[in-house]
C-alpha cells in the first residue's frame, strides 16, 4: 500500500516528530511511504511562522529563517528515519506559480468564495487559517486583512496546484497530514475525497500532562464530534483507577493554569471573596453563563467542516444572552455572571482582539443589577467561579465538561454544539424547556454520580482513542526543569541547533508499542482506534472498585483546591460537596 504524507509544516516539531514516527511505523510494516515537503513554497507566510510570531509585516530575513529552520528538520527527518520523498518546490513549475498568482488576482473580496478548482472550494478552504488567527466572524474584510488573506489564498491555491500533481504521479491509497484544519492541508484532504482516496488526519492528545506522547489518528475530518457514537457502548464501562488518575493529572492542570492552551486564569492560592466582587447578595443563588469564542465555530462552519444551518434554539450567543437577561428581570433571588471566553481578547497565545469581543462590549453595556460580566481583564478563575455557582449555562464551551467533572449541574441550549454527551447535563432545546431545565437544575443541584459520568466519557475521549507514543517521544511541555538543565539546554543550542532533533531521534523505539494497531487502522481504512479496539478488553472493575478510585480522585482535586482534606466536609458549597464525598460520608 502506498502512503503520502503531506508534511509542509516541519518547523513545528512537536507536530512533525510524532508524525514521521506514523510514517516510520506503516513503512517498517511493509507499506511505501512518500513524504512531501514544502520547499518554502509558502514562505510569504505560514503556519510555522505565525507560531514564531512572525506575520505578513515581518522582515524578510525573519521568514527565511523559519523556512531554514523547516527545510533543516525536513531534512533530518528523512535522513533519520529513512522517509523518501520530495517538496513541492520540485512539483511547481514556474507555469503553475504564474498560474496561482493568475488565480489570485482574478478574485476580489466579493468573489473570492466562489473560487473553485477542480469542483474543490479553494477559496472557502483557504479561509481556515486566517479566521482563526484573526478571530473574524464575517467575511468583511479590510484592506490591509484582504492583503493578509491574499497570501494565505495564493499558498491554499498552490498547494492545490501541487497535490493534483502529486496525486496523480504517486497514486496513493492513503492520505496523511497533522491538522487537517490548516487551509494548505485542507484542500489536500478534499481533493483526496474527491479522488476516493481515504484520508487521515493528527493531533496531539488532549491530556495536558502528556499532550505530546498521545496521538490521535482519525479518518476523515475532526474526530473529537463522532466520539459520541461510541458512547452508549462505554457509558457503563467502569474507569479502572489509572485511567481516573491520569484524568485528574489533567484536571489538576487546568487547575494550574500555566500551559498555553488554558485560557482561564490559575485558581487563587488564596480565598476570594468573588460573592464581594460582583456584587452578590447573600441570599441570591448564582448562575454563571460560560461563553465561547466564536472565530472557531464560524471558520468551521465557513469552510463546510460542521454544519450551518443546525436548528438550534439561540441563533447568536448574544441573543441567548439577552434572553437570560430577560430572564434575570423577574428573578430578583439569581444572580447572573456571564464570563466572556479569554481568547476574544489578548491573551498569553495572541494578541488579537475579537470582532465578537467588540460586539459583547456594545450588548452588556447596560444590564440588571443582577447580572454582571466576568471579562478576561478580571483576572478571575473559572475554578474560583466553580465555589459560588449554583448551576453553570453553557453553550459549547469545553467549561460545560469542566464543571460536571466537579459535579455541579449544567444546563445546554443544543446537543449539536457540545461536542460531549448532553445526557448527564440539562437540556432544553425549547425555550420553554430551556428555562425549566434551569429550574430543575437549580432545585436537584450537586451530584456525584454527574462526576462518575464524566470521567466515563473523558476516559473515551482522552485515554481510549488515543493511541500512546511516549515509548518514542518523551518531549513533556509541563515538566519543570531545573535552573542547571535549563543552563546546559541553552548551551547545547548554542553549539548545536538540531541537538534536541537529533536527540529525539536517537531516543526512539526501535519499534513502537502501538505500531500494529495504527498500520491496522491505516491498513483497514478504519475510522480510528476506536473501531479497532474492543472494550470488553479494557480492566474489569467493580461498582465499589469504581466508587472508591473516584473517591480518591476527588480527594486530589479537594487537596489541590482547598488544600487538606481534614475538616472540609462541613463546608458550605462546592467545598462541602467535595470533601464528603471523597471522604466517604453520605454526599447529596
């Protein structure tokens, strides 16, 4: 069997590594591997560059240097695990770049999307990137954005030129790059779609502590929604006691706050007196509105990734917003909190500010004394949310899955926005049943067994379908290393650029562990792991076994968020909730 890899973006090294170990693997099983480079055909700008933070204004020296940087790893790859194949520099003839700089002058702000090529929307494909980076939720584009975006749509149309070259000299029978989500690499996958050849895409895991040593290989596109097939085939297998350890390591981080895909501030060392804060009477029961950033669902709306015309109850999160407001009018005993997602504003990934960030700023400016707006700049933790909050709304924040994990009831507006089972939530899909199931939420509160479900479904999506890498990568972005590792790090840059490649390289097993179910998965055309692994397999546990490992867990985040454990049960709240349950007493 012949397998492309698409691998324009080997400046990333955390994404390149673990996919040339993919790639290292089907090959050492028999198959015939290509992998296709960039050979700085995107070197007006790109993936790599925008995570140098070097932009389309950068200096050209700066941009060369990220594509030296990848032509270097490209190279070692190959070099290293004996990967043959080419860069698309050596497809593109100077006819097809005229041709892409032709395609791209034809199209105008109001045309672009038309674009099509081959019967593929190249022009929709090339706007993935973009959106996302810029956090635009409509297409109306400034000059200076439509002079940015003009780069990203002449490399989406030159890597289209290229992969129906490719395509048609290699013939593959399979189709495999890391994200399918970058505008460049989507319109290899449509192609392949349309060509009937099966494509596969991957990512890192989701599990902060071992993000890197975890992979995800999915046909198809985005694996994270189809999950939920799986559920009512796992929903009663019982968590084994490593698996709910390693799912707290997870929870503990996110308690932590430093990586740099957590967007909330850490929860306070100290106590906080949020109730002060806001401004909450102490009689009042606490809502709290989780928004979520609205760039991400509309690029993939946009680009035909997920559905658009959903029926879903609120149209905007504002109008779902405004009607909580109204809401809130008549319910002087609630109190409403609407939290703003910290990445429409600024934050420790970039430093752009939403157009939706504009858009709430304009809506929340006059609101009931009983509601009040929790924005980024506060500085305020969800974790620390979590102490005074009666019921958590939600709209398809992963907070929803966060919260429930801490037992406390959520409530959700539409089962085709949260990309987690709705059932051990509230659900109301009308409005009249939207604000019922606010009410039923609030009347049966916390719950246990809401934490047993969710750690059931975090195992599915976290542990089971992920395949394990760690016994060839061992690359750990949360690990803390000590002043004299660091110093002797940094000299070894000095001296030699590549050490921590070539070093990663030597340190790989000479086969991976997990090699025979990827080559399966790839081999059989498989969805992903989750089609290959049975779970009557999985370690066989009891109810009590169950219980008593979830009890320890809970122990951990109580230890974590209020310190020791001894003397909490009789606290009010969250604590409270916590702590008699992890300590075996009766729990509500």
């Amino acid at each position: 069997m012949k397998i492309l890899f698409f691998s324009p973006h080997t400046a990333l090294w955390v994404h390149a590594f673990p996919e040339a170990l993919v790639a290292e693997a089907l090959k050492q099983n028999g198959h015939d591997v290509v992998y296709i480079g960039c050979g700085r055909t995107f070197s007006r700008g790109c993936v790599c560059m925008s995570a140098n933070r070097v932009g389309a204004d950068s200096d050209e020296t700066e941009r060369l240097a990220v594509c030296n940087t990848c032509t270097r790893y490209t190279n070692i790859l190959r070099g290293q695990f004996g990967l043959a194949g080419y860069d698309l520099d050596s497809v593109l003839s100077p006819g097809d770049l005229e041709e892409a700089e032709r395609i791209v002058e034809s199209v105008t702000p109001k045309t672009f999307l038309q674009l099509t090529l081959d019967g593929i929307e190249v022009g929709r494909a090339a706007l993935s990137t973009f959106l996302l980076t810029y956090k635009r939720i409509n297409l109306d584009f400034t000059d200076d954005e439509w002079r940015i975006f003009r780069i990203e749509l002449g490399n989406t149309v030159r890597s289209f030129l290229a992969c129906q070259k490719v395509l048609d000299r290699e013939s593959p029978d399979r189709v495999i790059l890391y994200s399918s989500g970058y505008s460049v690499n989507l319109v290899w996958c449509l192609l392949a779609e349309r060509r009937d050849i099966p494509f596969y895409y991957m990512n890192a895991g989701a599990n902060l502590t071992d993000r890197l040593q975890k992979v995800v290989i999915a046909r198809g596109h985005s694996l994270q929604r189809r999950l939920l097939q799986y559920w009512d085939r796992y929903r009663n297998v019982r968590c084994a006691p490593p698996t709910l350890a390693y799912l707290t390591d997870h929870f503990l981080e996110l308690l932590r706050g430093r990586h740099k895909f957590i967007y909330s501030a850490p929860r306070s060392e100290k106590s906080v007196d949020l109730r002060g804060f806001f401004g909450i009477a102490p009689d009042q029961r606490v809502l709290v509105a989780t928004m979520s950033s609205y760039d991400e669902l509309f690029a993939a709306q946009i680009t035909k990734l997920f559905p658009d015309d959903l029926p879903v109850l609120f149209p905007s999160q504002i109008d779902w917003i405004q009607a909580l407001v109204g809401f809130m009018k008549d319910r002087p005993d609630l109190f409403l909190v609407v939290r703003i997602h910290p990445r429409e504003f600024p934050n420790k990934r970039d430093s752009v500010k939403s157009e939706h960030a504009h858009a709430l700023e304009r809506t929340l400016a006059d609101l009931p004394g009983n509601v009040k707006v929790n924005w980024p700049d506060d500085q305020v933790s969800l974790y620390d949310l979590a102490d005074i909050t009666d019921v958590f709304l939600n709209s398809w924040s992963t907070a929803g899955k966060e919260m429930s994990m801490l037992g406390i009831p959520v409530v959700h507006y539409s089962s085709d926005l949260i990309f987690y089972p709705a059932d051990f939530n509230y659900l109301g899909e009308t409005r009249d049943s939207y604000f019922a199931q606010i009410e039923k939420a609030l009347a049966e509160g916390w719950s246990a067994e809401r934490i047993r479900w969710t750690y059931r479904w975090m195992a599915v999506e976290d542990a089971y379908s992920r395949l394990d890498i760690s016994d060839s990568y061992r690359e750990k972005e949360s690990a803390y290393r000590p002043l004299p590792r660091r110093v002797i790090d940094r000299v070894r840059r000095q001296l030699w650029p590549d050490f921590k490649q070539f070093d990663d390289c030597r340190h790989r097993a000479p086969r991976m562990a997990c090699a025979p179910t990827l080559e399966r998965i790839v081999r059989e055309g498989r969805d992903s792991v989750m089609e290959v692994v049975d779970p009557d397999r999985l370690p066989k546990i009891s109810d009590e076994e169950e219980t008593r490992a979830l009890k320890a867990q809970v122990g951990r985040i109580v230890q974590a968020m209020y310190g020791d454990i001894g003397g909490r049960a009789a606290a009010p709240g969250l604590q409270g909730h916590l702590a008699r349950f992890a300590g075996n007493a009766e729990s509500p």
